[in-house]
C-alpha cells in the first residue's frame, strides 16, 4: 500500500475539484481532472470538458505549456488512470510520457477490467513512477455511471421519488401539485441535467403530459457554472409497450432526442406524425406483457453513463424489484397526504422483514422545506 | 418591552437549564428553576424537583441560606411567574419578599389567565422591581403541556410513530419488529417517561400484547440523571369502546395505573378479575360508535399535563382527523416496507392539498439509524 504525503492529498483534493466541473458535459466520457506540479508549485492544471475535446491531462500540459513551465521531472495528479488507446484524441499516457514528467499519481484504475493498467505500464515501461490509489473514493464518486457501464455494460440506474411524509406521491385524484417546494424541484432538473437518460412511464406522459426536459431557468445555483449552451438535454426514454403514444403530447414538442420503447410497433400512421427527434426501440416483452427492463437497460448502457428513472409507482417499483437500481433518491415533504393517496413504489406483498429492500444511507440533507435522502441499493 | 443585559440572559439560561432537571418528576406542576444573585455572583440555585416538595424559589431561597448569603437586596431569575396562592406549599412570591430581594426577573407569566399577574403584582406591592419576558420562548418549551392544561383543561396531545420511508408501520401481515432501531426505541421510552400518560387502542393491545410501561433499563442517556425510584410511570390509557378487555393481558401485569375506557360497561366477571391498579371509566360513544375523544381528553386535562399517543393508524389519525393533537413525532427508518404494508395513519380521502393536515417542522435529528421529525399541528 502506497502512502501520501499531505502535499499530494492537497493536490489530487484539487484534481478532484478540476474534475467536478466537467459533471454536466463530459459525457459518455468520465469526469477527470489533472494537476502538473513542479518542485511544490503547481505549473498547469487541466480537466475533461466535453467529449471529443481534450482530456484532462492534454489540458494539463497545455496549460503549463502556456505558462511557460517546464514539465520535465514533474509529477501530474490525475484522478484516473491517463488512457492508453488512440479514440478522438490520441493517448493521453504518451502525452505525458513527451512531456517527460517524473511520476504520476493516479486515483482510480480505468474501470474497463481490459484495459486498466495498460495507461499505468506504459508509464511505468517509460520509467516513470506510477502509484495508484490516493482519494480514491472520492474520485469514484465523480464517475459511477461510466465506471459501471465499463465493467458491466449497465448504466448506473438512480430511482427518484418525491414524497410526503406517510409515503405518497398524490392525493387518491392525482393531484401531485406541489408535493415538494421549488428549492426541491430545481433539485431534481439539475439532477436531470447530470444524467444521460430519464426514464419514464407511458401512464405519467398521459397522465400529466410533462415535457421531460431541463429547463435552464430553473438550474438555481449550477446557472453561474453552467452555460445555456453546455447544457446538455438527457435522452428522455418512454416506456410504452403497448405503443399507445401519439405525437399530440408535449414531450414531442420540445427538440431534443426521445426513445420510445414498445414491445409492439407503431402503426404507419403513428409513426409518421412523430417529429424527427424521436427515435424507436422495439424490446421483448416479459412475463407481464411490460417492456423487459433488462434488455432496454443494456441497449441503453451502449451509450449512457446514468439514467434516473422518474416514473410512477409501478415501473419504478419493478426497476427496484427487480434489483436494478443503484440509487434511490427521496425527496421528501414535511406533509401528510393521507392513507388514501397513492404510495410511492409498488412493491412486493413482504412476508418478513429479511425480504424488504436492503438499502444503505449515502446522503441526507435540506433541500428548502424538504429532505432529500441518497440510498444505495444492493 | 424590558431590554435585559447580557448577564440577565445568561442567568436566565442557567434558571433554564435548572428547570429541565425537573422534567421527568414534577409533574403534574410545571419544571421551574430559579438562580439567586447578589453582586452579580450566584449566592443561590434551585429547581422544582417533585409536586408537593419545595418550588424552585423556595429551594433557591434555602441553599443561599445553607451558604450564609444575605438575599437582601439580590435579584433572582424564575423561569415562571411565582405562585401567589396556598396549595400544598406557601406561596413563593411571598418567600421571596419575606428574603428581601430587590428584583425579580420572569420568564414567563403564569398560564392561567385566572392567576397570572398576581404574583407579579404581589411582588410589586411589596415594592419588587419585576421584569417578565426574558428567554420567554425557551422557558415555555419546558411546560407547553402544563401551560395548555392551565389554559384549555386539555392536556398536551402528541402522537408518535414509527414508519418506513414509505410510510408504512408494519408489513401486510402485521409484522413490525423491528422497523426503527434501539436507538429510537430507548428515545420512545424517555418520551414515555416524560409525558403523565400513554394512550392506546384496544386492537394494539389484542394485536401486540404490550407491557407499555417504561422500562428504566432502556431509558440510555436519561440513566445517569434519574434514578429508578425518581422514574414515573405513565398512567396508561387503553380505549376500549366495546369492553372487549380482559384481565389476562401483559399490561395488567405490571403495577402501574392503567386507565380503561369504553363506551359500555364491563361484565362483572370482567371486571372482577382486573387488578387494583385497574380504573375503569365509562365515556358517550361519538357518532362512528368509538371513544369520544374531546371527553377523554377534557377527563385526562384534569391531572395530566401531557399525553402520548401509541396507537394504530385509526386511533392516531382519529385524533389529527379531530384537530386534538398538538406535536406528531416522526420515527423514520430508512426501509421500504413495500405498498403492501400498513399505512401510518388513516386520514380523510382529500381532495386538494389545501385540505391536507397543517404541519410545521419544529425539530428534526437522527436517532442512531433513523430520523425523528417533530412536527407541530394547528
């Protein structure tokens, strides 16, 4: 086990930071952030910022150049391991071999089990030294969707749920205006605007005929980070198996792309009024007739990182009973709507109490007047 | 409105913190403490420890006295408007004018509209200076439950309970152990301990069989400042409307009060087998043929200061429903127990959320794993 100094901490804790800003708009590529340091001062710093660009560590090295700085026998902090394989742009490991720095520290390993530790040998075959490991979790934390997707091929699946206190979304008529305050609901279209996906129900489109989208004006605090232009909009995802939408509902009218997923086609006439920002997927069906949530996950691991699922309680339920989801978020109100309203997820008839979901709390914190709580499922 | 120095503040505060080592004996009178000063040095500290011994003046009067510290001429803090009248005890606004003090500074005045200002305008009439308000908000909070009594007959109405995040107290089959973890359950025992009564429902006791006492062993933090002997036991309210009890349940089994309410009569042979510390009480049916609860309450507000609601989703949402609680208290575990389970409270079918229950958040914690809400109701 390789040990740090403060220093170093200091240094990957700013990587880290650099990394953060590329949440929004690196994807499907992850979040990285890079700091070349010389003789205790940091001579150029660089992060990830949308795919096809430079990557962190080009950044890095453009930035020292810039300054003028020397990077010979530097050390460059990365918070993941520099790439090894011509793609857009080429290795990032050779970029930094040129530069001839001295030693790399890197926070996390590619996730890809095939390619990770090839970006660290061809380093270390160049002689410089590599040690891995250093705020590793924290560095995890910025990429879990592409980390995931790399080993499995899944995206990271997030459940968001917005709640009274006694558990219901609704009154028993649907009303659902406001359940949570606005501080909560800019909440949720930031969290959209991280995402690749949001996957919903074909019974929410018609119920409340919402536009799916992330409106810039609603960012709150990210708007003094974010520009209306590098906002990039989720592919909203419509679970429809029975091919019931048609191209009167507002999801079609705003611009940008849309998956519907039914497990039988469209007829012509449908399909020919949908606009051209509509793409369709036609899945198998399951036991009950539904849209195989397995199968439309690995279509769409091919592309996205992340996908929240805001849905009603039966497709959100079905993500998590059939052990799906990594995360759930609750933003929860301090109300009581009532026995009678509608419950949050549908889930199974538990016999006992080893049978109930296991989840583990990752975060609970203030949002406004509400809670919103981070679990993980396992 | 007095303006009061910083010194008064914290004196104050110290007569605050005092008051609370009453908060589990001194029922059903109000926690009081009192800090005597001569010079701005503490020459005398007391606090009312149980009904019937020495208030918080008195026994502030007694240790400056113990010390050999002259009261002439000193100032003393009282978190409550002096008493005026004989009751088992000779008045304190009288001690204190008897020991000579030059000013008294109040808290708050006496509840009762019938008595406030009287020891107050005694105090004057002996040519006191008095001052009131200071840390006024504070000292109530240590009496909300005497203070409502004084002024409604009523006593303070909470009700807790223990949910999942979706607000479910058991599964379908009734299983509910645990939901929340020791932790909550060690703060339910000290809520218990605080309050001069537990009501419950008949259907909780068929269904669980519970003792309902407090047990001392599981009072935690509270340990180390009450003793076992100090520890009262709440008298514990069972609504029986249709006299289904009998004699061989747990609850009777333990030695403390226990107060039956039913709409009809016991049988004889019922009857004849509850134990001594049994009462029996006979209340109108209201019109669903239940327990009228405006009459139990009015019958409990005549000794208790405080009562606790543990009951099922009927009774707890039966008291919300008829606007006689004052504080719910939130349990929250972070588990979903499944749609399938137990709503936590039956409350009306609402049609628009301006006919939802009135809540505001007052307090919110975690307890071990899980979160305690209270809330209060208007």
């Amino acid at each position: 086990m390789t040990s740090f100094s403060v220093f170093d901490t200091q240094m990957m804790g700013r990587a880290i930071q650099l990394a953060r800003k590329g949440l929004y708009t690196t994807r499907p590529n992850p979040s990285v952030g890079c700091v070349l340091v010389q003789d205790s001062i940091i001579i150029g710093e660089g992060y990830h910022q949308v795919a096809g660009q430079g990557h962190a560590e080009v950044n890095a090295l453009a930035d020292a150049a810039k300054q003028g700085h020397s990077t010979v026998g530097a050390t460059a902090y990365v918070t993941l391991e520099p790439c090894s394989h011509y793609g857009r742009t080429p290795p990032c490991a050779l970029g930094l071999i040129n530069a001839q720095v001295a030693r790399v520290v890197i926070a996390v390993k590619d996730a890809n089990p095939q390619v990770a530790d090839n970006g660290i040998a061809m380093l270390q075959d160049a002689g410089i030294q590599v040690e891995v490991g250093l705020l590793a979790a924290e560095a995890l934390t910025l990429n879990l969707g592409f980390m995931k997707r790399m080993k499995t091929g899944l995206p990271w699946v997030t459940v968001k749920v917005a709640a009274s206190l006694d558990g219901k979304t609704a009154l028993s008529n649907g009303v659902s205006k406001w359940i949570t305050g606005p501080a909560a609901r800019q909440d949720v279209q930031r969290m959209r605007a991280r995402h690749c996906a949001l996957i919903t129900g074909v019974e929410t489109i018609i119920a409340d005929d919402p536009s799916l989208n992330v409106r810039y004006e609603e960012l709150g605090s990210l708007k003094s980070s974010l520009s209306p232009t590098s906002l990039q909009q989720p592919l909203r995802v419509v679970l429809d198996s029975q091919a019931r939408l048609t191209a009167d509902f507002m999801l079609f009218s705003i611009e940008t792309p849309i998956l519907l997923v039914s497990t039988c086609g469209y007829s012509d006439a449908v399909q020919a009024l949908f606009p051209n920002h509509v793409s369709l997927l036609q899945v198998k069906a399951n036991s009950a007739g539904r849209v195989c949530l397995n199968i439309l996950l690995k279509y769409l691991g091919e592309s996205c990182n992340s996908v929240v699922v805001e849905a009603g309680a039966t497709l959100s339920g079905s993500f998590i009973e059939h052990n799906l989801v990594d995360e759930l978020v609750l933003y929860q109100a301090p109300k009581l709507l009532g026995s009678e309203g509608r419950n949050m997820l549908s889930l199974t008839d538990y016999q006992s109490m080893d049978q109930i979901p296991k989840i583990v709390l990752k975060d609970q914190r203030n949002v406004g007047q509400d809670t919103r709580f981070v679990f993980g499922l396992s």
